[in-house]
C-alpha cells in the first residue's frame, strides 16, 4: 500500500467471505476501491469517490446480498454508494 491508504473488507462477490479492499486516494481528486476477490483471486479496481472521502461505510445498501462500494463525505449529509 501506499500512504493514506485504508484497509477495508466486505463481500463484494457475494459469496459469503471477506473480500480484501483498499481505497486509495488519487491524484486530481480521483480515488478509488481496490479489490481481491476471495472466490477467485481476481483483482480489480473501481474509481468511485474523492481524496477526502472516508470510505469506512462499506455495506449492504441496497439488500442484494454484496456489499457496495460506498463513502461519506465530510460536509455532506449523505452517504454515497455505488451499486
């Protein structure tokens, strides 16, 4: 990792194990979620969200059984989520 990064887990893959995560930063204000999937050691990375986000809101938020990549912005009433 790198600094500023954040170490999270959720399911993304939906099969019922922690899938390892970090959400990075990124330059220009872009960042991003990267993922390792525990049912197939696959990795991938989704930009979503911006340097100053705090993405320790990974959840459920819509009931379909994985996680959903998500944060929360300081000044913000709302928690933004990506499905």
């Amino acid at each position: 990792g790198t600094l500023g990064d954040t170490v999270l887990c959720g399911d993304y893959d939906s099969d019922g194990k922690s899938d390892v995560t970090v959400w990075r930063p990124g330059l220009a204000g872009v960042a991003g979620f990267w993922v390792l999937q525990s049912s197939n050691g696959v990795g991938f990375f989704e930009p979503f969200g911006q340097t100053g986000d705090d993405p320790e809101v990974v959840g459920d938020y819509n009931d379909d059984g994985r996680d959903d990549f998500a944060v929360y912005r300081a000044g913000s009433p709302s928690v933004f989520y990506f499905r």
